[in-house]
C-alpha cells in the first residue's frame, strides 16, 4: 500500500490500483472525454485538481526539510552566518512556491489526508532528526538530502503528468462554451446563490 501521489508504504491508504493517483493516470482515465456529459468532465477535472493539490503540499514539505538540510550544510561550510533557528520560521513557511494550476478564483481546494501526507515524508528520513540537525554528521545530511532529493523528482513528475490531465479536462471544457455546446448562461445559474424559502 502507498501514499496516494507516491510510492511510500503507509497503513491507512487505498492499495494500489485503488488509489486517486492510479485512476487519474491511468491511459483509459481520459477516454471517451468528448462524449462525456459537462458534468461528467468537470468531475474529473476536480479530481485531478485534487491530486495535484495533495502531490504540491508532499512537494512543498519534502522541500521545506531539504531547506532544512541544505541550510546546516551551508551554515557548516561558513556560506552562510547565524544559527539554523534563526532561519527556521522562513525555511518551513507552509506557503506555496508557484500557485496552483487549473485553480478558478473562487476554488479552494485542500490537501485530503494531510496527517498521512506528513507521516510518509517524515519516514523517509526517519533517521535524521531535523529537530536537532546539528548534531547529524554531514554524511548523514548528505544522505538524506539524496533520499529527499530522489523523492522530490518523482513527486514532480507524477504532478507534472496529473497537470496535463487537468490541461485536457479544461480545454474540453472550454472547447464545449466556445463552439456552443455547453451554455454560459445555465452555467451561471446554476452558480447564483437560491433564495432562501420565505
């Protein structure tokens, strides 16, 4: 079993075949898009906006530790001044590095499963202790910035292709209100807020 997105083992997820990550690549996921109902299309536009939004928070967390790593190396080679405390607050903002692709204005979309999300990266150094990185050796660091390393390109990867699926879904879309077979104004109704009953 594995995290959705990776290929970590953890407990308390779908196996594979079962997961999101699985369904949303899969070479049949996108078949038959044309003939789709709009709603159908939007769902799976949905879907993997989803996972593209769990596959950025692992990355921007995997990130944040090699900072962590990258950070004491730096400071130990003298690239840098002051202590890794000092820096900390900067090098685990929580703060996405690009924004998200395919979000709409009004769309908030947060990660699913965010405590297994956090687990699985931290097993994958769970032999460094980035809460006290200064007494690991520089080996040590240096080993696990390659783990993290590794982990990071698949993640990209993997969040690269769910993107090209989410680009397909909207340009179906799109395609759909262009040449008139979708109708923008029932779309904006179905968005404008009822009444509440009197």
């Amino acid at each position: 079993m594995s995290v959705e997105g990776t290929g970590a083992a953890q407990p308390d997820v779908p196996q594979q075949g079962n997961r999101r990550i699985d369904r949303v690549l899969a070479e049949d996921y996108l078949d038959g898009l044309r003939e789709l109902s709009l709603s159908d299309v939007r769902e799976l536009r949905f879907e993997s906006e989803q996972e593209e939004v769990d596959l950025s928070y692992i990355r921007r967390m995997i990130q944040g530790r090699l900072d962590i790593m990258r950070a004491e190396l730096n400071r130990r080679d003298g690239v840098t001044s002051g202590t890794l405390v000092e820096g900390l607050a900067a090098i685990l903002a929580d703060e996405p590095r690009t924004p998200a692709r395919g979000m709409g204005r009004h769309m908030s979309v947060e990660p699913s499963r965010a405590d297994s999300h956090r687990r699985y990266v931290e097993a994958l150094v769970a032999d460094v202790d980035l809460s006290d990185v200064a007494a690991r050796s520089t080996d040590e660091l240096a080993h696990g910035m390659r783990t993290l390393s590794e982990e990071e390109q698949s993640v990209s990867a993997k969040r690269r292709a769910v993107q090209s699926v989410m680009d397909a879904c909207s340009a179906e879309i799109t395609r759909r209100y262009r040449e008139g077979e979708a109708d923008v104004e029932s779309l904006l109704a179905q968005q404008r807020p009822t009444a509440p009953p009197g």
